[in-house]
C-alpha cells in the first residue's frame, strides 16, 4: 500500500516492525512532509488577512509549490522502498561461480547506486523547501511563525535521515570513485540544507522570543 494511503497508526506499526521496509529512508522523506506541511499551515493561516496583503501573491505561489513537494516526499517514501527490495535479492544472489559471482556484483552496483539516488533526491527536495520556509518565515503571520520553526526542523530531520542512506549504501559499493563523489554531492547538499535551516531557525525563535 502506497505510504500516502496509510493510517498513521498502521504506518508506525508497520515502521516499527521487524520487516526491512519501511526504514530510516522512507520515514526521513515522510519528516520533509510532515515539515512541509506546517509551512502549508502558515501559509494558509497569512492568506486573506489585511496586513499581509502585499505578500498574497507569493504566499500563494509558496502554497502552490509546497504542496507539489509534500506531493514528492510522499513519492520518495514509496521509492525508498520499491529500491530497498531488489537490493535485498541482490545481497542473496549466488556466487558459487566466477559467472554467478560477476553477475552478482554487477547487479548489486546497480541496486546500491539506485537506493542512493533516492536519498540524494530526498536532500535536494529539502533544500529547495527550505527557500520557501524562509520566505514563509519573512512574510507570514507573526501569529503562527513558531509553525515554520518546527517546520525546518523537520525538514533538518529529513535531511539527516537521507545522508545516513547515502553512507550506508556507498560504503558498499565497489566504484569507489563514484561512491565519493555520491558522498560529496550529499555532503554539499547536507551542509546547505542545514544552514539554511538552523538560519530560518534563528529568525523565527529571536521574533517570537523578544521581550
């Protein structure tokens, strides 16, 4: 069952258990949509009120684009799992012969590089809400801005989550090359994302926290 369609009860249950899936990855893409839902929250909370009316437009054109991404991380969610598995079979294929061993190997590669992809995806999507919290953050309610605090927080929980995929993935592969430089790029968008974040942080805690 698709991750959108799920109680949340029954996702925990299910997160909870001991099946592989879901894991760390799906449920770090599910903490992106649960931070961009809260900007959601803000925004609707800013849209048709009289002292932010200059700000409508964008208000609505960060609505707009935040729902397109939740819409994402939920998807990354499913596919954080549809490329767990295969990758699960790989690790059980046979190798009792230099042809079975050469197919495993290759096969493997490919899975390991695929359930990285997945993560990195994860990061940018991260980064790019990140942009619009900081806008929401700038131009939305004073009233409800504490949301889009908790809201980064989240999103700096998806991000990570994801690299935790990225290292655990790499670390097996056998192009050391293209591991590391899977690794660096994850790294970039990590130490972005995180500055970003922990900068929307700040802002949000020293308006609400003025005496």
């Amino acid at each position: 069952m698709e991750t959108a369609e799920l109680q949340i009860r029954d996702y925990l249950e299910r997160l909870s258990s001991k099946e592989p899936v879901p894991g760390g990855g799906g449920a770090s893409a599910l903490a992106g949509a649960f931070g961009v839902s809260l900007g959601l929250m803000e925004g609707n909370l800013t849209l048709g009120k009289k002292k932010y009316r200059e700000y409508e437009a964008e208000i609505r054109d960060i609505q707009e684009k935040l729902i397109r991404i939740r819409e994402d991380f939920l998807q990354l969610s499913d596919e954080d799992e549809a490329v767990f598995l295969p990758l699960s079979r790989a690790y059980g294929l046979p190798r009792d012969s230099a042809e079975q061993e050469g197919i495993r190997r290759i096969t493997l590669e490919k899975c390991l590089c695929d359930a990285t992809d997945v993560p990195i995806k994860l990061m940018k999507k991260v980064v790019e809400a990140l942009d619009l919290m900081e806008k929401l953050a700038e131009h939305g309610s004073r009233l409800s801005v504490s949301d889009v605090g908790v809201g980064v927080q989240f999103l700096e929980t998806a991000l990570n989550g994801a690299i935790m995929n990225v290292y655990i993935n790499t670390r097996m592969m056998q192009d050391r090359e293209h591991a590391g430089q899977m690794v660096h790029y994850a790294e970039t968008l990590r130490q972005t994302g995180i500055r970003k974040a922990q900068d929307i942080f700040d802002k949000v805690e020293k308006s609400i926290c003025r005496n």
